[in-house]
C-alpha cells in the first residue's frame, strides 16, 4: 500500500529523476525528448554554464564537479554500458581568441589543453581551440537506468497528472516541483520560458572524437548509437516538429568541420524544448491556504546545461528538503516520483 506521507518529485524533465535518487540514498531507511549531453554542454562554454547568467559561477562550478565526478564513477564501473555514460576526446574551437582561454570547468575535465598548431590545421577557418577528454551521457540509457536503481532501492513511481500543489495535500508532505516547462503553470513562474533546439542523429560509425564550435551552436558528438549533429537555440518557440530547412543547415554545419560527414547515412531529426529561465530556480517556498501549510522545494529551469550539472544540483536540492523535514519535525521522507 502507497504510504500516506512522504516527499513528491514532480517531473517533467530529467531533473525529477536525478533527484529522487540521490534523495533516496540520502535516507534508505526513512519513511524527456532522447537527450544525449557532452559534459560540459554547448552552452557550458565560459563563465557561464548556462546561456543565462544570473546564477553565480562558483556555485555553477560547483555543481558540475559533483556532477563529473558521479559520472566519472559510473563511466569506470560495470554499469557503464547500461547507464550509457562513457569518456570521449575532442575539440572544442574557435574563429577568434576567446576572452577566456581556460572555462572555468577546465580543471575538472581531463587533460584540459590548447590545441596544438598542427591540429588547428584540421579547421582552417579557426584560429584557436581546446582539447580535452570528458563524459558522454546518452539521456535515453541514462535515465531508465536512474529509474531502475530509484526503484530497486524501494522508490515509487507514480504517474498522474497535477494542476495545482495543493493536489498533493495531504497525501505528502514536502513536494519537489521539477516540472520544468511545466512551472510556468504549475509555480505560476512566468520567467520560465522555452528555448528550442533541433539535432540530428546519424550513423557515421568512423567519427570517434567530438567537435563543438565556440559559439556552442554547432556541434558533432559521437555517442554508443549514433552521432549527435546540432544545433539551434530558439527562445520562446514551442514548436515540437521539424524544420528541413534547418536540418540542412546543420548537416551543411557539421559537414564543414566534419567533410566525412557527407557520407552519414540514416539521417533522423529531432526537437526538444529546454526549460530555461534568468538562473535555475533551487529553493525552498512554503505554500499556505486556509491554515494549511505546504513545502515546496523548486528544481527547474537548467535550460542547455542540465545534464552537465543535474546531480550537483540534485544533491543541493536534497539537503533542501532534509530542511524543510527539520522544519516539519519529522525524519527525511521517502522519495516518491
């Protein structure tokens, strides 16, 4: 029988997985479109790991080392192949020298080094780039594979459909809203706001290292099933369905860092939504109606950077909600997505 209190994830993006589970092991015993992600992400290029630049650059750093080093322990373990995260090599380039040669993620990657002359020579129309090892995380192995270690740690995966918060009381007793697009309506957050992106998957078996453009617009990552063509980055277009004209775009894109590429082959598009907005949004909010009381833990809006940063932000989410059961008197609740 479903327990009648307890901590809720509400999910609609990575984000909910990603932080049941660590909440889950946090406290054992009390009671997404196919994403595929580089670490750091296209949008994790300077500075900012997100395009937006209201959250601070410490705790960004933060995040996404805590993230790595999750990954990293994954990518050597047996699990690898099943959660579909693995090491890859690459470039990352640019048409002009960067006010910052070294991100600020340059010391959690492997081997982070400027590219040699002799490398350069591969992209003529580049002047400066940076090449380093990082993680591969294929969102569609990924995240079932979170699901299923959530679930084997005695996890509840429920599936319904929430208008308002106050649905979930007082069934529970803290919710953790990671909805993401879904806040505009569900936490009435207007700042959120999608930001569409277009890629394509092809089969090009031979391309065995990445390669990002500096403006993180165009990009070529080898994964365990196919190769990762992009991208775009549309804010505030909701449109879910294909463009061929920019699916040409990117093919012509790629192909100019890439001229192999011109012989892929299996071509597939694809289109998601980011949820995005000025910072994530991770904070405590207490909801009050008529005299009840409602803890909310917010998880949302990691626009392009998610994965690159989804288990720091994870675990800090985390310790919110051990507050908020402090607050409440009563132990950490189990995780119920």
């Amino acid at each position: 029988m479903e327990p009648q209190t307890g901590g809720r994830a509400l999910r609609a993006c990575p984000m909910g997985s990603c932080f049941a589970l660590p909440l889950w092991l946090r406290a054992p015993d009390q009671a997404v479109t196919e994403k595929q992600a580089l670490v750091p992400e296209p949008s994790v290029r300077s500075q900012a790991a997100f395009s937006e630049t209201d959250t601070p650059s410490h705790k960004q750093k933060q995040w996404f080392r805590e993230t790595f080093e999750h990954l990293s322990a994954i990518a050597n373990s047996a699990e690898a192949v099943d959660a579909g995260v693995h090491l890859v090599s690459g470039w990352q380039i640019f048409r002009n020298i960067p006010a910052e040669e070294a991100p600020f993620w340059a010391d959690v990657v492997l081997g982070f080094r400027k590219m040699t002359e002799a490398e350069l020579k591969k992209f003529p129309q580049h002047v400066f780039g940076q090449a380093f090892t990082t993680l591969k995380c294929e969102g569609s192995a990924y995240l079932p594979w979170l699901e299923r270690r959530l679930q084997g740690s005695g996890g509840v995966i429920l599936t319904r459909r929430v208008e308002d918060l106050w649905e979930l009381h007082p069934s529970f007793d803290i919710v953790v809203n990671c909805s993401g697009l879904g806040s505009r309506r569900l936490a009435r957050d207007s700042a959120v706001f999608p930001v569409r992106g277009q890629v394509l998957q092809v089969q090009a078996p031979w391309v065995k290292h990445f390669i990002r453009d500096g403006s993180g617009l165009t990009y070529i990552y080898p994964g365990a099933f196919h190769v990762t063509l992009g991208g775009t980055r549309q804010p505030g277009d909701w449109n879910l369905s294909p463009d061929a004209e920019v699916s040409r775009d990117i093919l012509s894109r790629c192909c100019a860092l890439e001229p192999s590429l011109h012989r892929a082959y299996d071509i597939k598009e694809q289109v998601g939504l980011r949820p995005s907005r000025p910072g994530v949004r991770l904070q405590k909010e207490l909801l009050v109606r008529d005299g009840r009381r409602l803890p909310v833990v917010h998880h949302y809006g990691h626009g392009a950077g998610g994965f690159s940063v989804h288990w720091g932000t994870a675990l800090e989410a985390a310790r919110l909600v051990s507050e908020c059961a402090q607050a409440l008197g009563t132990p950490a609740p189990h995780s119920k997505l």
